[in-house]
C-alpha cells in the first residue's frame, strides 16, 4: 500500500493547495462535473413527471417511484461484478461502457405501455448507472490523485449535489414541450452525445501515481487492512445512507406528522439541500486537515443530535429550524465521508475494489429505506422513523470512533 504523505505546514488553507493542483486534475473534475449532473439528473423523472407515468402506464404513483428503488437495487446488485473490470481497465473504459448500455433504459421506458417495460427499462439504468454513477467517478479521481483524491471527491460533490435543481425544472420544461416519452429519447441523446464523448476524449486512462522524484510509486510492505476493518467501513457507510435516503425522501411527511402545516413543511424541505451543499464546502475548503473518518466523525454526531432535539421538541417552530439546520449540515459533510473513508485504508487498486464491495449494501440501502421509513412514520408517527433512524446514527458515530483508532500509521501521520 503506497504511503500516505504528510502535509505541508504551509497548507493552511486549501485555496492556495487546489490553484497548484495538477490541470489533469482540473480538466478530470470538469468531465465528471458534467457527466455526473447529466447522469443523477436524467433520473430523477418520477419525482416530476410520476403522475403522468402513472397516468399513462395504468399504475399507481408508489409504483412508480419504485422504479427508482429498483435502480437502486440493480446498481447494488452489479457493483461487484464490476470490481474486477475497474481494477484491469481503469474507470475511463467501465463509464464508456455503462454510458452506452444506459441508452437503451431510456429508449425502453419510452416504449413502455405497462407495468413490466417501465421496470425492465429501471433495471437497465441500474446496470449503466452501476458503472457510471459516483461509484465510477470516485474510482477515475482516485486513478489520478490516488489518497488525495478526498479534495476533488468533496469538490465533485459540491456539483452533483446540484443536480436535481438543475435537471428538475429541465424535465418540467422538456415534459412540457415533448410529454415525458419525448424527453426520455433527449436524455437518451444526452448521454450519447455528451457524456460519452467527454468519457471518450476528456477523462485520462489510467494514471500511474508516482512519488516526489517522479518515479512510479511502488507497492509498500504495510499491512493489509483487516477484513474486520472492512466490514466496519461497510457497516458504517450503509448505516448512513439508510439514514440519508430515508430521511431525505419522508422528509416533508415527516415534518407534517410532527405539526407543521404543508406549505411550512415544504418550506422548511427546501432548506435542505442549500445546507447540504453548504456542508460540502466547508468540508472541501478544510482541504487536507482532516480525512473522511475526521469528518464522518464531526458531521455524524450532528445527526444524533438533531433528531433527538426533533423528538424532544413536540414540533416548536424553532426546534424545527435547528433540526434542518443540523441534519442537512451533518448529512451533507457524511456524504462527502462516505466517498472518502475508504481513501484513509486503501491504495489505488484496492479503493476500486473496496468502492465496488461497497455499492452492493450502500445501493441496497438506499432502495430500502424510503419505504421502509415511510411504513414507520405510517403505522407509528414521526417517532417511529425518527428512533429507528437515531439508533442507526448513534451505531455509525460509534463504529467510526472504532475505525479513528484502526487508521493505518502513515495517514494518521498525515491527518496530524
């Protein structure tokens, strides 16, 4: 495992760090930017053209957001199948592929005509987004910037996390002009005419991480990571995005069961992910000062204690407030952690390989958390998802604090 370098005592602030980035880095960030904005936004249809889905494919409207859950469950399901194929090819060739077999999900589910084209149509845009969606791209910035690919994870983040106030009102626009058929063929033509050429003649092949005398860096004699420590990487990351997911999806049925009114419920909703983003780039401007078990820790316990003030407060006004406030904080940093935990134990090689472990439990997770968080608020009221969601963050802080002392010595080296 190459050894993690200690930084400057120069790099104060990370401004100064990024402006003497390598431009390779620059010009990766500039291509995933883009084709991960075209990526999560072109599927987040349901969210804006559902009713009409369900309208014209005679379903019902929780029918078709499960499409979106089985996304989630193909993406989780094709993760490891694809370890090998990002390790021997490199993720330039993998999201080159993904891209091209995505197509075909959009020509399908504009055919659809019933129930079982609309799902066929998800599984296939599970299978691409398996190899094109944050998974890839994390692994293509770890190719480049190898350890220190935390910074540009976290400035990627500060984009995508954009995708749905930009593709939202997109397809509120394209359905209206061309109906939602219309604008699956031009997100078909997005991902053929955008994203593929940018993966083809913008991203790098595989970078060769070389050290300070610019020789190829060589494998170190460290220790391999403990395959307990793994588990507790995947435990931790899995509990988290069951906790972001679901609450990010009951999110204003969960602020009207604790009183408010709707339009203060959505008002409040909509708070959320200008403090996510906000998050994010606090975490990116810290730079190299901490690492993702650093930052999980900081912004992991921020979420305990939000739900536990929601809990408490029987939904005063200002409680409210400060639970948005702390949640979107806490869940936009533990997102940007999430990426990057894996950064502190492994190398290149192995990172891919670890991300591609990791997608199968965190994907599946993500599918089933909403609905299951939803039954909850259903049959129990806001304490059911809020206790269930508290205990699971409560779990995370703890296996972090477990992970803080497994850090390998040169990037504990690095993080002091």
């Amino acid at each position: 495992m190459p050894q993690a370098r200690s930084a400057p005592a120069g790099q104060a602030t990370f401004g100064m760090r990024f402006l003497k980035t390598d431009s390779r880095l620059i010009g990766v960030l500039l291509v995933l930017a883009i084709t991960q904005l075209i990526g999560w936004g072109t599927i987040g249809l349901p969210p804006i053209v559902g009713r009409d889905l369900a309208a014209d494919l005679g379903m019902s409207l929780p029918m078709v957001f499960a499409g979106t859950s089985t996304l989630y469950v193909t993406m989780g399901l094709c993760a490891p199948w694809l370890a090998k194929a990002f390790a021997r090819h490199g993720a330039r060739k993998v999201m080159m592929v993904g891209t091209v077999v995505a197509v075909p999900g959009y020509v399908v589910l504009y055919f659809a005509r019933e129930p079982l084209l609309y799902f066929v149509a998800w599984v296939i845009l599970g299978m691409g987004g398996s190899a094109t969606l944050s998974t890839g791209a994390y692994i293509m910035l770890n190719e480049v910037a190898g350890r220190q690919a935390k910074n540009a994870i976290g400035a990627l983040m500060l984009v995508t996390g954009l995708s749905s106030s930009i593709f939202w009102p997109t397809t509120s626009f394209l359905s209206g002009h061309f109906g939602w058929r219309g604008t699956c063929l031009v997100y078909a033509a997005m991902l053929i005419l955008v994203s593929l050429p940018l993966y083809a003649f913008g991203a790098p092949r595989r970078n060769i991480m070389k050290d300070e005398g610019g020789s190829a860096a060589k494998p170190s004699d460290a220790p391999a990571i403990p395959r307990s420590t793994f588990n507790l990487v995947v435990i931790a990351i899995t509990l988290n995005a069951f906790v972001n997911f679901g609450l990010g999806a009951v999110l204003i049925e969960l602020l009207r069961a604790e009183g408010l009114a709707p339009a203060q419920a959505i008002a409040f909703g909509s708070m959320l992910g200008v403090i996510q983003v906000s998050a994010r780039g606090l975490d990116f401007l810290g730079g190299g000062r901490w690492d993702g078990i650093t930052t999980g820790l900081v912004a992991g316990t921020a979420l305990p204690v939000a739900m536990l003030l929601l809990m408490l407060s029987e939904g005063a006004t200002w409680a409210v407030a400060v639970f948005i406030l702390l949640y979107g904080a806490g869940s936009g940093a533990m997102a940007v952690a999430r990426a990057t935990i894996p950064l502190v134990f492994y190398d290149q090689a192995e990172f891919a390989k670890a991300m591609s472990m990791i997608a199968l439990p965190l994907n599946l997770a993500s599918a089933i958390s909403p609905p299951l968080l939803a039954a909850l608020l259903t049959q129990f009221g806001s304490r059911g998802a809020l206790g269930l969601t508290l205990v699971f963050s409560c779990a995370t802080v703890l296996i972090l604090v477990l992970l803080g002392r497994r850090r390998p010595q040169v990037a504990a080296a690095a993080v002091t």
